[in-house]
C-alpha cells in the first residue's frame, strides 16, 4: 500500500518507495521510519513545491535541532541515503554532502542489583496500583507487565512490543520471537510466576488475537513513551536514572551467568548459551553484555584469598 505511513509532502510517493527499497535488499528498516517522517515534515513546513533538493534545503534538513551523537549520526545518514536513491532513480537538482562522523560511545550500562530491582518493580506496582479505577490503569498495568518481559527474559524492547497472542506457547512456557534484529529468530522462556501475570493481565483484559500489548489508541506501543515511562519510574524510586530501558537486558545476562555458574556450569558453555538465547549473531556481541560488577569482584576476592592463602602463611603483615 503506497503512503502507508502517512507522509504528506511533495516527497511522500518516493519516501514510500525509498522504504521498499530498503526492505526489498533484506534490511528490516523499521527503526528508520520516523527518521523518515522527521524529513517528511520538514518538506511539508517549508512549503517545498518541486522535487529538488537544492543545497539548503539539505542543509536544513540536516540542522542539529538537539540531536545529540549517535543519534544525529543516524538521522544525517538516512537523510543522505534518501538524496542518494532519488539520485540512482533519475532525479535532478538533489544536494547532498558526505560527512564523516567520528562518534565514540562511551556509555557504561547500569547494573543494577537485586535489591534495586525489587525497588524498581515495587515503585512500578505502587505507582500502577494508584491509578486503579482510573483513567491511565491499564495503560500502566501494561507497562509493568512489559518491563517484567524485559527484565525476566532479556528481551529487546522492538522484540516485546511486537509479541502477539499467537506467539506465546503456555503449555512450554515459551515464546516466538521471529525476524528480530538481524532477521534472527529464537525461542524464549518465561517462568510460572511470569505465566501468572501474563494469564491474568490477557484474561483481565481479554486479549484473544493480535498484539500482547496496546496504548492507550489501542496502537502498538512506542518505544519512545516506554523509555519516558522507565525514567519516571528510576526517579521515583530513587535509582540511578541514567540507566537505560535496554540496560534491563544487561542485567538479566549478568544475573543469568552469575547463576549458571554457582550452580556449576563452565563460563564457556554459559556463555555460548546466552549468546543463542539471546539472539545474537556473534559471540563477541554476547560478550559486550557481560559486565564486571561487584558482585562479580566479590566472588574474585574470596577466590583469590582460597587459592592464595598459603603465600601469606609466616608473613607478619602487622610490623611490615
């Protein structure tokens, strides 16, 4: 269906296609939909009335307007990518300029610990709880169930507010996860207790087909309103709120290793395996989730002081 996504200028047709186009060479390109329409927009508000893109123009629609790193990087390359394809598809007078960018993210992942986490959901549910009767309830019941999909099963924010009814297998215990990052597929599990929530939030709600979960529109949920909602909530509960929703994911790859190795597994095997279930197409990426927290230090000290603890036997430290 062409302009499906509701573009509006002079542009709209090839903004379509340029999308089609993407898709067409095995990209998902959904994240890059409203980067698209931030373009659209600009189109329309300067009143454009031919099919040129003059050096401007360009400039304008590349304008920093407090994008900040990463993320104008990105809003700068699909802007260029789309003068490019206007270009490779006969059109004329279109401008645009490569730039290069030499970003370095230095962003740490928050780990939180278990007691922060039980501070998390405490807030979430205290908070949820507070609007029973009221307008916003089910639109906050929803995100407290969410957040338990994120934490408990490690799942990526695109992946959970995509999860629709059919994908879930309560029998197993399981759910589909199908043509996530990568167009890599897998398989999740979930505990009886998360079972519970999400049998009771369907059957409160009663949810038989489609998307799990809705706004308030009754629309997919936007990951723009979840990570708004996620900083509320670290406010709130007085953690760190500089902490990102994804940093949940972070957090169940570490408290999965730090499990599966006090119950004796080898780090190799473990490792291998969260790199499969979580959907990974490296290892190495698997490996950037993994972080030394103090936890982790806790376990090296005591250890270090058992495999070294005859080194220091006749050594008087007090009159060093």
């Amino acid at each position: 269906m062409l302009n499906e996504y509701k573009f509006k200028s002079i542009f709209k047709n090839e903004l379509s296609y340029f999308i089609n186009f993407k898709r067409s060479s095995g990209l998902k390109y959904e994240n890059e939909i409203f980067r698209l329409k931030y373009i659209d927009n600009i189109f329309f508000k300067m009143k454009i009335k031919s099919k040129k893109i003059t050096k401007e123009i360009f400039n304008e629609l590349t304008k920093r307007n407090n994008m900040q790193g990463e993320n104008y990087v990105r809003q700068y390359g699909v802007t260029k990518d789309f003068c490019k394809f206007l270009i490779s598809n006969g059109y004329n007078d279109i401008y645009y300029k490569d730039k290069k960018f030499n970003i370095v993210n230095n962003y740490k992942p928050v780990i939180f610990n278990n007691y922060e986490i039980s501070m998390l959901f405490k807030t979430l549910d205290e908070y949820t709880n507070s609007f029973i009767g009221k307008k916003y309830y089910k639109l906050y019941y929803t995100y407290s169930i969410l957040f338990r999909l994120l934490y408990a099963c490690g799942l990526r924010v695109s992946e959970v507010i995509k999860i629709k009814i059919e994908d879930i297998n309560f029998n197993e215990n399981t759910i589909n996860i199908i043509n996530s990052k990568r167009n890599v597929s897998r398989l999740v599990v979930f505990s009886n207790s998360m079972k519970i929530c999400l049998e009771e939030y369907i059957n409160t709600y009663k949810v038989e087909d489609g998307l799990l979960f809705k706004n308030m529109e009754n629309n997919k949920i936007q990951k723009g309103s979840l990570r708004e909602f996620y900083k509320f909530i670290l406010e709130k509960s007085n953690l760190n709120i500089n902490a990102h929703i994804h940093d949940l994911r972070h957090c169940f790859a570490n408290n999965s290793l730090n499990q599966m190795l006090e119950k004796g597994y080898d780090e190799n095997v473990v490792i291998v395996y969260l790199y499969k279930y979580m959907g990974h197409k490296f290892i190495t990426e698997t490996e950037y989730y993994l972080h030394f927290t103090d936890y982790n230090k806790k376990k090296l000290i005591e250890n270090n002081d058992t495999f070294s603890k005859s080194l220091y036997e006749g050594v008087d430290l007090d009159n060093e």
